[in-house]
C-alpha cells in the first residue's frame, strides 16, 4: 500500500495530498489515496517507477478538468498532476515552432506567444484551465476546428513517461521531421492510457489580422440548413460556424429572438479577406431569402467563450457528443431533438456544423428509473448514429447513468488493435484503468 514517505521523498512533502483533500481530482466518485504534483519530468518517472512496482492504479491529470469524460475507472490509487511542469522551454517565433512542459495552460501558451502576435489555433473547454498535454492527451477541439484543424495537426514532437517509467520521445522539433514512426498521431487521444505526456513540441501560426461574427437567425430551420450547405459549398473559409436550436441561443445569450434557430459564422484573416466574405456571406443569405447581422466586437469576444463552453454548462449534468459525415448533421439534429427532449430538461443543440459534430446538453433527475430508461434511448440513438457511420459519446454524465452504459460505445474492429497497443505500452494495465475505449 502507498505511503506518504515515499512519495514525498520524490516530489517534497507540501506536493503530496490526501485523495480527499483535493474534489476537483475525484474521478466519477472514485477518490485517489494520494494526489501528487512532480516538479520535474524525473520526477513523473520516478513516481511512475514505484507504482508499477507496487501495482497501483494511475490517473494522468492536469487541473482535473477532463476527468469528467471516460467510464468510471475500474480503481483510483494515485492521481499524478502536471501542473507544475507549465515552463515553456523553447520557442522560436521565426520558426513558428515551440516546447512546452505538459502543463503549461493553453491560455498560458497563447498570452505568452501572442507577443509575438502568434497563436496555437485551438479553442478546448475553459483554456485558461486546459493544460496542453491534457489537450493532446483527450484531443480536445472545439468550433475552430473548422478553420484551423485539430491539436494533432500542430504537434510535431512529443515526450512521454510510459507506466514503469521510461521516458520515450516521438518526433522532433522541427516541423519537418521524417526520421523513425509517427508516433505522434497515436499517442495524441489516447486518454493517457500509454502514458503520461510531459513535453509538447509544437508548431504555431501568425494570429489573425482581425475578424467577424455574422448571425443569421430564422424560424425556418429547412432555409437555414441550406444556407449553411450552400456557405459549405463556397469559396468562403469560415473559422467556425455553428448552428444553434432555439433553446441554446437562449442559454448563451445569442441576440435573436427566442423561437429562432440561429446559425452563427465567423471569419479570421486578413482585413480584406473578411471584409470580401462577409459581403458575400450576406449576398448567399439574401439568396435564401435571409438576413446576416453582423454582431459588434464586444457581444462576439462575449458570445464565443460561451459557445466553447456550452457543454460544461453548470445548469446542465448530461452532455453527448453525435459525430457524423457533414452531410449528416442536420439528420443528426433532427434525430436528437424529440427522443432527448422527452427524458430531459432544458436540451440545448449546438452543431460544428461543417465538421459533422453535434453536442447536446441538458438536465436530467438521475434516479435509478431514469438513468435507466435515459441509458436504453441512449443505446437507440447510438444505433441510428452508426447506420449513418457515426458514432455517439457521453461527454459527461452522472456515475449513475455511466454504470448502465459505456460512454464511448461500440469501436469495431479496431478495438483488438488498441488492446493490443495498451499490451505493448502498459500490460499491467495501471494507467487510467478502464476509462478508454474497449475497456482500455
């Protein structure tokens, strides 16, 4: 069994916490014996060395924000946190390349970068609290994934504690790099289940020279759908565009009225660049026989925190993820809407749209009938999402409906191949057991 000692003897005392004196590292109701907070990356390998030799159970954190997503682990004995690895070690703004310890906030990295008027393009849940290896860790996106990609697309080189605590590296510092596998790719969303990430190397991009949000809002939801196709099937390149049902515009305090559906555009480039797509925007909406109202920069910097964090909502406890062909996702709307409805309450939708991603979020009485019959139409949709290629997650749900359903769902063939891999990486199977896919 652990012993305080021997923790502190690695990371100092004032760095080592009772499970119960921290809630925000409580994973779905499961409380770690100890909560530690390495300094150093030998650190992480040395902690790491002494819990695969005594078998304990680890969870990879950051500030605990992520720790909502996965199914309950199967044990908690040891929470490490890499908070206090936040340095960045090198960044060469001429090169738009950059380390950075694991830890370091997202929010952190940019104030830092933007210095030098550059910016790592990704908008994760709250990045003032979203630490970069948590990010690669989940592969956290959110609407600016339409127009700049997702966090594996930035990162050229990683380093990693596997769980008897070797250190390993994948890539490199620069961005062109072609010695040896792409590992990369396969250690980016794998949920620190082959270990725990301390070092990220990344490229960035010059922040954007300015921009602009347009709302267009109606109670014609099928002109809205066609607007947003025909925006798709443009020349345009939007930075994020969202489709929002009524009842979330509400939530997030779009300024339209209360019955509509609103789809919301925005445009990051250059001045001319987004003075040309916002004209053209608006001549396509008058062609659908709609109107584009562009918002001004105080209710946009206020409206676009609020659509990151729509799944988070503190009134809300149910959150799901539909991901689908872009084609799909006003089919997936319309197959969310009535079957949630009736199970919960205050369902807000928000799409991605051109990304095929669709979020529901709401409030449910998690009492054992419902959690039940909630679980069942839970299983209902996931099927209608897989007969349309799709897939269907519980981003975050009460424990109690989590028991009666995996949160990620059924992954098919490929599920003996990341099996396989977490044999390779850890066979003892001590990092974040059972969270992942497959029982992983």
């Amino acid at each position: 069994m652990m012993r305080h000692n021997e923790l502190a003897a690695i990371v100092g005392t004032e760095w080592v916490r009772a499970g119960d004196a921290s809630p925000a590292y409580v994973v779905d109701g499961v409380r770690p014996q100890w909560i530690v907070w390495p300094g150093t990356v030998e650190e992480v390998a040395a902690v790491l060395r002494q819990a695969h030799e005594a078998g304990w159970a680890v969870v990879p954190a950051g500030y605990g924000m992520g720790l909502s997503l996965g199914n309950p682990p199967e044990r908690v004995d040891l929470v490490i946190s890499t908070t206090r690895l936040h340095q960045i070690l090198d960044y060469e703004p001429a090169d738009l390349t950059a380390s950075v310890q694991a830890g370091c906030s997202l929010g952190q990295f940019n104030q830092t970068i933007g210095q030098h008027g550059q910016w790592l393009p990704l908008d994760p849940l709250r990045p003032e609290r979203s630490t970069l290896g948590a990010v690669a860790a989940v592969n956290d996106f959110g609407s600016l994934r339409l127009g700049f990609g997702l966090v594996r697309d930035y990162v050229i080189g990683l380093q990693m504690v596997q769980a008897d605590g070797r250190l390993i590296k994948s890539g490199g510092r620069v961005v062109k790099n072609v010695a040896g596998y792409d590992l990369n790719k396969l250690f980016v969303g794998s949920f620190g289940t082959l270990g725990i990430i301390t070092q990220v190397n990344l490229k960035v991009r010059p922040r954007p020279e300015t921009q602009a949000t347009c709302l267009i809002s109606s109670e014609q939801v099928t002109a809205l759908n066609e607007l947003a196709q025909a925006v798709a099937a443009s020349e345009l390149s939007p930075a994020a565009m969202e489709w929002l049902s009524p009842r979330a515009a509400q939530q997030l305090q779009v300024p339209c009225p209360a019955h509509e559906v609103a789809l919301l555009v925005r445009f990051m480039d250059s001045q001319p660049s987004v003075q040309y797509q916002v004209r053209r925007l608006e001549n396509i909406a008058r062609a659908h026989d709609l109107t584009t109202e562009p918002l001004n920069e105080p209710t946009s910097e206020q409206l676009w925190p609020s659509v990151r964090d729509f799944s988070v909502r503190p009134e809300a406890n149910f959150t799901i993820r539909v991901s689908v062909r872009p084609a799909d996702a006003a089919r997936a709307l319309g197959l969310l809407q009535e079957p949630l409805s009736n199970l919960t309450e205050d369902l807000g939708l928000v799409a991605h749209y051109r990304s095929g991603v669709v979020l529901a979020q709401g409030r449910f009485d998690a009492t054992d009938s419902q959690c039940t019959k909630l679980a069942e139409r839970l299983r209902q949709l996931r099927f209608r999402c897989s007969q349309m290629n799709g897939s269907l997650i519980i981003q975050r749900a009460p424990v109690a409906l989590k028991k009666r359903i995996d949160v990620w769902g059924e992954v098919g063939p490929t599920a003996e191949m990341m099996r396989a891999l977490k044999q390779q990486f850890d066979p003892r199977r001590l990092l974040n057991p059972g969270r992942f896919v497959a029982g992983i």
